[in-house]
C-alpha cells in the first residue's frame, strides 16, 4: 500500500494505476458527502457494503472521490469479470451507442440479441437444441425460468434448497432460504414452492453426496411428489447462502432423478457462470448438464442482462409472445456481452479463473492452518470463501466476520460477506486483478484477522 496527498487519477478502466493507496481514512469527506445525500435521497431499504463515493474502477481496484485506490475484491458481485469499464466493452457499447439505444426486441429486432442467443446456446453444457431468450436481471430470468418449466411439464411446483438465494422479486424470495434481509416481512410469497436439504459437507458429518442426494430426493418424493413436480432449481455453488460447494455425486444424483421423473432441472449459474469458478459454467466441473441454464451477472461486463438458455423442446414450449420485455436484451447490453465473451476467450480469462483460484486456496488454507476460526475454505477458481467459527464449538461466529470485514474496509480492500449465518467472508475478484494486489488484499484480511 502507499500513502499520498493529493487524489490519483480519475480515468477508468487499465490505466487506473494497480495498487492500494489510501489518502484520507474510509470514509474520505467526498464519500462522507454523498452517504449523507443518499440518506436524504434513498429509500433506507437499499443498504450499501463500504460507504464510498467511487468514480473510476479497472483492473483490480476501484478509485473513490477522495483518491483512495481500494482493492477490489467483489467485482459488484461477480459481475464484472472481465474488469471495469473492460476497452472491449467500452468500445463495442459506444459504437452501438451512436447506432440506436433500443427499440424493444419483440417490436423491431437486431443482430445482437440473436448473436447472443447463438453464443449462449454454444457456450452452455450439452450439445442437444437449445434456444435461449434474453431479460434484465438474474430474478428476472429465475422467474422465466420456473414459468417455462411450469408451462413445458404442465405441473406447478419448484423444489429449491436450503441456504438459496435467487432474487428478490416475489417468486424468487419464496425460493430464497434467508430471511433477513431478503424476506422478512415481504410476504406472502408465490405458492407451490418448497425447500430441500442441501449438501454442505462442513456441516453435514461426513455425508457423501450421494448420501445428501437420497436424503433430498426422499423429502421430495414425501413432502411434494415427482407428479407435482415441474422443477428442481439448484446453484451448482451457492451464492449468498455461503459458497457451498455440494459433495461430489450430489449434483449429478439429483439429474438423474429428475430425468427419470419428467422433472426440469435447473441450473442457476447468475454468480457461478462465465469463467467464475474456472469453465465457461460450475455445472461442467460435476459434468451435469441442465435443462435449463440461468445466467446473469457476469454476463456483460457491467451492463444489465440475464438469460434463460435450454432445451429447445422445453424453451419453444411457451407461446409466441409469452416471453419477453420492454428492456430484455437491450441492445447496448447485448452489444456488451458479446465484447466480454469475447475477452472471456481472447484474453485468457477462464485460466486466470484457475491461477487466482490456485492463489486464493493456497494462502487461505495457510490462514485456516494457522487459525481455528476458519473452520472451513472452500470454493472453485475466482469464488472462494472462508467460513468462520467459534473452534470450540463450530458455531457460526458473525461478530468475527463483520470485525474482519470492517477491517478490510477500512484498510482499503472491498470484500463481500454472505451465509444463512453471516458467517461466511466471500473472495470474488475480477478476473483481471494481479497477483501483487491479490495477495496484498489477502494480507489485510489476514490482518484483520490476527487484530480482531
């Protein structure tokens, strides 16, 4: 880290120079300013992680209205994978800028919204028809999802599991697990939704995945039944609820079942997808493929754009017109995407995916050797979390996680917590970062660590 006294540069993207720099204490009186204006200005329900005022971000790091360079260790929750404010992106939607900004895909189409289509339906696990349709947000694509499946297998209820988070609109939330935030007092929720054991193999005593799988599939044939049953929805490594990585064989028992049953599997890879956890998608590291495939987040670079990408059997089943929106695909999103998929693949970026993963396992493991209160490090490529516990009972221990986290915060590096408990620091960074602020980010956390 260095210490300066004037602000650094404003301008985005890789010319933002790559280090921690802090010039006033966080919050600076500029981010001071605008956290009072949000106050007066912003409903109190929309929170914020770290209370700055930012105003360029690239690379590894993101720069605030008082000069401070934070180290970035949250890519807007994996959004922006291929880095802020991405040259590729940058130009591909300024050109489609001076084009025309929108005109509603099922009014008048373009090129971009079908090329997109193409890639996803290239790009997702199997090789069997697929179509694709293209919404806003990860929720909004959720919804979609559900409704396509309900629709194709004529049956009304959705399994999700224990610890989801799968957006915030009225469906979603009844497939989220948490409550505080997201649910408590939101209610009531969409009916025929309900709620399965998950496989958490740090909590769960030694059971295989297998073993997980049978647990779930019993409570699903008891509490439900595979002729009610339109669809299983699953992240293939939880988010929010505390990236869980199911035991092996959980996954793919769970397709498997679904196939024999006429029961649609879904695959929500909103935070898991594009080269997050080191492949194109978390599904191809059990080799499942899913019926339906959600994707949102990292999708296109910063911009807002989600998809449903599945079977075409199933996809085609809805009529002409029941998909849809004024903004889903928006041409300059999709312009966007197309630019980030193709940094994903020219710039090497699912491989960066793995070398951070190599890098991030290697030092917390070392942490976790060191320090009881890890009690677990867990994760795949650029999505790895550790988890924090009383040691002498294995408790979810939150007040230790938020201590940590301010730490960081304070020390100028973002990173993001998350888990049913609060329990869990969670380590998202772009792909873009370098290894220098990579390691010298996990240095605070490990400092924050030792002092709390």
């Amino acid at each position: 880290m260095t210490l300066v006294d004037s602000p650094a540069t404003t301008s985005g993207g890789p010319s933002l120079a790559q280090e921690r720099r802090l010039v006033t204490a966080i919050p600076g009186p500029r981010s001071q300013e605008l956290m009072a204006r949000k106050a007066a200005a912003v409903a109190s329900g929309v929170g914020t992680t770290i209370p700055v005022s930012v105003v360029a971000a690239g690379g590894g790091v993101i720069v605030d209205a008082d000069g401070n360079s934070l180290i970035d260790l949250g890519s807007g929750i994996a959004v922006t994978g291929v880095g802020n404010a991405n040259p590729r992106v940058v130009e591909a939607v300024t050109a489609q800028l001076n084009a025309f900004t929108h005109t509603c895909f099922t009014v008048a189409p373009y090129d971009s919204y079908v090329a997109v289509a193409e890639k996803l339906n290239a790009l997702t696990p199997g090789d069997h028809a697929k179509r694709s349709a293209l919404f806003n947000s990860g929720a909004e694509a959720v919804e979609n999802a559900v409704k396509i499946a309900r629709n194709y297998t004529k049956k009304q209820a959705v399994v999700a599991f224990d610890h989801a988070y799968h957006g915030r609109t009225n469906l979603t939330m009844g497939l989220t697990a948490k409550n505080i935030p997201y649910k408590s007092g939101f209610g009531p929720f969409a009916p025929e939704v309900y709620r399965a054991p998950l496989s958490y193999p740090f909590r769960d005593g030694g059971l295989s995945g297998a073993e997980a799988a049978a647990r779930a599939i019993s409570q699903i044939e008891k509490q439900v039944g595979a002729e009610n049953l339109a669809a299983i929805i699953i992240e293939p490594i939880q988010g929010e609820g505390g990236f869980i990585v199911p035991a092996q064989g959980f996954l793919p028992a769970l397709v498997d079942w679904c196939r024999a049953n006429d029961v649609v599997f879904i695959a929500d890879e909103v935070q898991t997808g594009f080269g997050r956890t080191g492949a194109w998608f978390a599904s191809e590291h059990e080799g499942i493929v899913p019926d339906l495939v959600v994707t949102a987040k990292g999708i296109a670079g910063g911009l807002p754009l989600s998809a449903v990408t599945g079977r075409a059997e199933i996809m085609d089943s809805a009529m002409s017109g029941g998909l849809g929106g004024t903004y889903g695909g928006n041409p300059l999103a999709c312009a966007a995407a197309l630019a980030s998929i193709e940094s994903y693949e020219a710039d090497g970026l699912i491989e960066r995916a793995k070398q951070i993963g190599a890098v991030l396992l290697g030092r917390l493991n070392a942490l976790r050797t060191a320090d009881a209160r890890i009690g677990d490090v867990r994760g795949r490529g650029a999505m790895v979390a550790i988890e924090l516990v009383d040691p002498a009972t294995g408790a979810p221990d939150a007040v230790l996680t938020a201590k940590v986290a301010a730490h960081a915060h304070a020390n100028g590096v973002l990173v993001l917590t998350c888990g049913t408990y609060g329990n869990v620091i969670r380590f998202l960074p772009p792909l873009t970062i370098s290894d220098e602020l990579l390691v010298d980010g996990l240095g605070v956390v490990a400092e924050g660590l030792r002092t709390a």
